[in-house]
C-alpha cells in the first residue's frame, strides 16, 4: 500500500495550476509518506491526441516532474502497469451508470471536443475516464490523494466506487482516499480569471513553469484584473489570482505590502503584476537549471523511471490478485 497516490496527463505543459494546485504538495508530502505518482498516458488519449507526440509528452513531463522535485522512485508512467487497466474494467462493473452520466469533466470537455473539432464523435474512453481514475488510485490503497479543486468529483466517484465494492464482497478491502488541497487548489486563468488556468482552454490560458522570463512577463503583465468585481472595494477573481499566485510563490513580504495597498485603496496592478512575474521567476530559476540537467542525461533517468514503474507495480498487482479472489475471477496461483 502507499499512503499518497496522485497523477497528472502528459498533455502538453506543466503550468502554474497543475504545480501550484497538485505537484508542490507532492514534493512536499514525499519526505513524510510513501508516495506514488503517475504520469498517466492512457488518459491522455480520451481526447483526439497526435500520438507521434505523446511518447516525448508523457517522457517529457517526466523530465519536468524530477525538475521541480519529485523523487525518481515516486514515479511511474501507467501504460508500464496493465494493472490500471484491468482495475478499471472490474471497477466499471462496481460504478453507477447515473453517476458517471453526471461527472462534469466529461459534460465539458465532450463539449468542448465537439465545438473544437466541429465533429459529433466523443470517445467512449472519455466518459470511463473517471472509472480508470479510481482505479489509478485503489490499486495502490492510498489515504490520501493530493490534487487540484477540479478533482473533487472524481474523488467523490472514487470513494463511491470503493464503498459499493467493499460492501457487496462483504470485505472493507479499500480504504476510501481523502482529497488533500493545497493553499492553492485552484488557480484561474490570468487571461480569463472566469476560468481555471488549463492546457486544454488553449495557450493564453495557462502559464508554463518552464516558460522563458520574456514570455512569463508577457502573460502576467496582460493578466486581466477587472472582471468579477461585485461591490466597490471588493477584490475581482483575477487580482484575488494574482495575490495567491504571489503568496505562493513565496513571496511573503510583498504580498502583505500590496495587499495592504489594496487595502488602502493605494495599489498600482502594473507594481501587483511585477512582484508576481519576479516570484514565480526566481522561483522557477532552479527547476530550468536542474531541468537541464536531466535532459543531458535522458536515456539514464529514462532506465530509472521503468525501473521504479517495475517497482510500483508489484503494488498494483498484489491488488489485482486480492481483487481477483475477492470477485471470483481466477487467479494463476491459489
Ligand atoms: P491535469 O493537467 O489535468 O492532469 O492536472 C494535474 C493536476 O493538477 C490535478 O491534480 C489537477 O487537479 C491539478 N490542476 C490542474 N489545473 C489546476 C488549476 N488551475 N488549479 C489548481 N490545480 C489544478
Ligand atoms: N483526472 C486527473 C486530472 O485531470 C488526472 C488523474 C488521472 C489523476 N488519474 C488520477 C489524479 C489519479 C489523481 C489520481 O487532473
């Protein structure tokens, strides 16, 4: 078992949302439990995917992943464990039609899918996606699962899921995971603050942690600040924004200076927006240097992570094994 299970999709870039909202947590939680956590590629292809990309994706993020921290032996990539899939299809027959209808995650990007590619067709995989989810976090039995606000329904899903499996094997096999937040488990997008900051709303809408200093500034500088404001005086989503990302990128002392200029009603944006691009730069300054370093040796760190996947699948299969006893599926050995 592992205390920790979380993961996150190869689809592109790790931004601010994913690490302030998910990824920093892990890095912190690792000293503390035992942690596993996934770069999971079966997700990736629910939506229309260009699969000459995925590979360096899914290898990519894992460069990432080790830049800001992460330990190599926490580190697994899914399709290295068939188990998540064989999980799933169990755990499908344990999982509620009716439920599954209203996950949100599904209603929007089906949504957005179908706008996007003016075309009807959405995956089936798509809408198991949530079923594969809890399976990705039973097979390890964490208690607790460390991700960003966007999850929580998911997570709701989950423990569903598990519930009804323990209840009609009449055995409490799973514990039922705990959503972990950050500070920040929700940041929003700087060019629409309306939104959460995400790869798949399109570029403007997420900010790299890699990104080069010129275009971060860029982005933080056209951080839109005026929307959402309901009464005077009260702080609109996209400063409230702007302020978290500064506390959380540890700029203590200037975030309680500008926020008592907010206070004051004394607060210039432009001088907001420049504290915030100057924390998330000197903060970001080691993981471009380290992020170099794993790429002069890719093919060994490579090796490590089918190392360590090898090593966090026996995990996944002693669970597979149980579950398989539990259900009446049969199993190699007795
Ligand atoms: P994804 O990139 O969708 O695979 O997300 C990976 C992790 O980042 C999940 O735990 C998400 O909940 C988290 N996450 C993604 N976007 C945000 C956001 N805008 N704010 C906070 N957490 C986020
Ligand atoms: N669905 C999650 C997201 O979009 C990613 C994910 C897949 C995940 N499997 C997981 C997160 C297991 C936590 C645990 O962000």
């Amino acid at each position: 078992m592992k205390d920790i299970l979380s993961a996150i999709q190869p689809t592109g870039d790790m931004h601010f949302g994913n690490y302030f909202g998910a990824v920093k947590n892990w890095v912190d939680l690792q000293d503390k439990y035992s942690c596993a956590f996934g770069v999971v590629d079966y997700h990736a292809i629910t939506m229309p995917t260009n699969y000459q990309k995925l590979r360096n994706n899914t290898w990519e993020l894992i460069f990432n992943l080790l830049a800001v921290g992460v330990n190599a032996e926490n580190l697994f990539i899914q399709s290295l464990i068939p188990e998540h899939t064989e999980l799933s299809w169990i755990l499908s027959c344990f999982s509620s039609y009716g439920q599954m209808t209203r996950m949100t995650q599904f209603k929007d990007k089906s949504a957005k899918s179908k706008e996007e590619t003016k075309d009807s067709f959405i995956s089936a995989g798509l809408f198991n996606y949530p079923i594969l989810q809890s399976a990705d976090i039973l097979l390890y039995r964490p208690k607790f699962v460390p991700v960003g606000k966007d999850q929580e329904q998911h997570l709701e899903l989950t423990r569903n899921i598990a519930q009804r499996f323990n209840s009609l094997v009449g055995k409490e096999y799973f514990r039922l995971p705990e959503i972990l937040f950050t500070e920040t488990p929700k940041i929003r997008s700087t060019a629409n603050p309306e939104i959460k900051m995400s790869k798949s709303a399109g570029e403007k809408h997420y900010i790299s942690v890699f990104a080069e200093e010129s275009r971060l500034r860029k982005q933080i500088r056209s951080a839109v600040t005026d929307t959402g404001r309901t009464n005077d005086g009260d702080m609109s989503q996209g400063v409230k924004n702007l302020f978290e990302l500064l506390k959380a990128s540890g700029q203590t002392e200037a975030y309680k200076s500008l926020l008592q200029d907010f206070e004051n009603s004394s607060l210039k944006y432009v001088d907001l927006k420049d504290a915030v691009a100057d924390g998330l730069l000197k903060m970001t300054r080691a993981f471009i240097e380290k992020r170099k370093e794993i790429a002069a040796n890719k093919k060994n760190v490579k090796n490590q992570i089918k190392q360590s996947s090898w090593e966090i699948r026996k995990i996944a299969q002693e669970t597979i094994k149980n579950v398989k006893d539990l259900t009446g599926l049969i199993n190699v050995r007795f």
